[in-house]
C-alpha cells in the first residue's frame, strides 16, 4: 500500500517536473523570438536624408563626412548634379538631389519626380550666394510640412576683413531668413576642417523619432564625445537583443 502510494506521488512530481520543463522551453523559446522580431525590427529601420542645394556647396564632401567614409566621389563634375545620386551606407540613404526648376526638372512636377514625401528631412547645402531655387524648394517642402536644416557649407571660406566670424554668421543666418520669409535652423560646417559636423548631428538627431535616432547613431559617424557615448548606449542594446 505504501508503495503504491510513493509510486503514485513519484509519478506525479515527475509528471509536474516534465510540464514545469516544458513550460520553461516554451517561455524561452517565445522570448527568443520576441528578441529576434525586435532585432528584425531596429535592422529594417531607415534614415532618408536628401541634400539639395548650387553645384559647388560641397553636397558629396558633406555625404561622405556624415557617413564617415568616401561613398560620393567629389569633383568639378561630380558637383554639377544631373540626375538623381543615391548612396546606401549602414541603415542610412543619403541622396543629392539635381537642381530644382531647371529645363530637365521643372518645378510642377519635381515633387512628384523624386517622391520628396519618401525623406525624413532635407538639408539645404549653400556655400555662397543663396539662391532663388533653393528658397522655392524649401517653401515647397514646407508647405508640405517638411523638416529642412539649412547648411551653410565651406565656413574655412567665410572671412571679410575686419569682420569676426560671428558677425559673418549673423549675415548668414539672416540672409537666408529674409530670403524663406521665416526661421529656420541653420548651421554651419566645414569639410576640409571637420567644423560644425557635431552640431549638424545633434540637429538631426533631435529632428528625428527615436526608432530613426537610433539608427542615425548607428550609422552616422560621431564628432563628439556626446554622440559617441550614444552610439556605444545603441550598440550595447543592439548586442544585448542580438545576444
């Protein structure tokens, strides 16, 4: 009787053990693939920025800094912009834009050319004078509500004399919001120094949600110190999940 009664009790503890064990593999299984559908998840997001601006505002030599590597070719010919570039680079798409309103591109039907609702935000690259196509494509864009960060380029070339720099960029900004007819946020880089690409990097990244802040801090190089701990912050998640 005893017997029978601590076999029935043996059954029963390895019976509970066996569905504990599976519930147990079940669970695991179910978390290991939750982590692969976030994992899948942050890899399918995309950032598509396209750049527009005069041939010679340094658009590729931006490009290639934002990327940390030499993706555009730059050059006289390269600058002079005909078609459509586009440039894949880590969850980025970085695209040059050819000039707006010309006999190939004219302004009615641009928009719908090269699906400018497709982008996250736009950047505005001058170098110089500032021109009448840039300002009615960025009135476009905002009248299609738009994000677009106006970029002056080339800040190594920005001197007058008995003029500070500061003063210059005061003209700057001001120019170019007289010339949009209201503010906008404007920047200032320089390729050949590596100036103000910090600055242009936080001014994205807060322009951005926080799935596409992610991978622009997965795929943009840091000029930072700030931005750096923020990419290690992404990556150490990255890995967790993939882990």
């Amino acid at each position: 009787m005893h017997i029978k009664l601590w076999l029935g009790n043996l059954s029963a503890m390895l019976a509970l053990n066996l569905n504990g064990r599976h519930l147990l593999h079940m669970r695991i299984h179910n978390d290991a693939q939750q982590m692969r559908d976030e994992l899948d998840q942050q890899n399918a997001v995309r950032v598509s920025v396209a750049l527009f601006g005069q041939p010679g505002a340094g658009k590729s030599s931006l490009i290639n800094k934002i990327v940390g590597e030499k993706v555009a070719a730059v050059g006289v010919e390269t600058d002079k912009t005909v078609d459509e570039a586009e440039y894949e680079h880590n969850g980025l798409t970085l695209v040059d834009l050819p000039g707006y309103g010309t006999q190939r591109f004219p302004k009615e039907t641009y928009r719908s050319t090269f699906n400018l609702e497709k982008f996250d935000l736009l950047l505005c690259v001058t170098s110089g004078k500032f021109h009448q196509a840039d300002t009615e494509l960025f009135q476009e864009l905002d009248r299609m509500g738009k994000v677009c960060i106006f970029v002056v380029n080339k800040h190594d070339e920005l001197w007058e004399d008995d003029v500070t720099i500061e003063e210059l960029e005061s003209r700057k900004r001001d120019d170019i919001v007289k010339q949009v007819g209201k503010p906008v946020e404007v920047t200032f880089t320089s390729c050949r120094k590596g100036y103000g690409l910090d600055v242009l990097n936080e001014t994205i990244l807060k322009n951005l949600d926080a799935a596409k802040r992610e991978r622009w801090l997965r795929g943009a190089k840091a000029y930072s110190l700030e931005f750096l701990q923020l990419k290690r912050d992404v990556a150490d998640k990255h890995v967790s999940v993939a882990a």
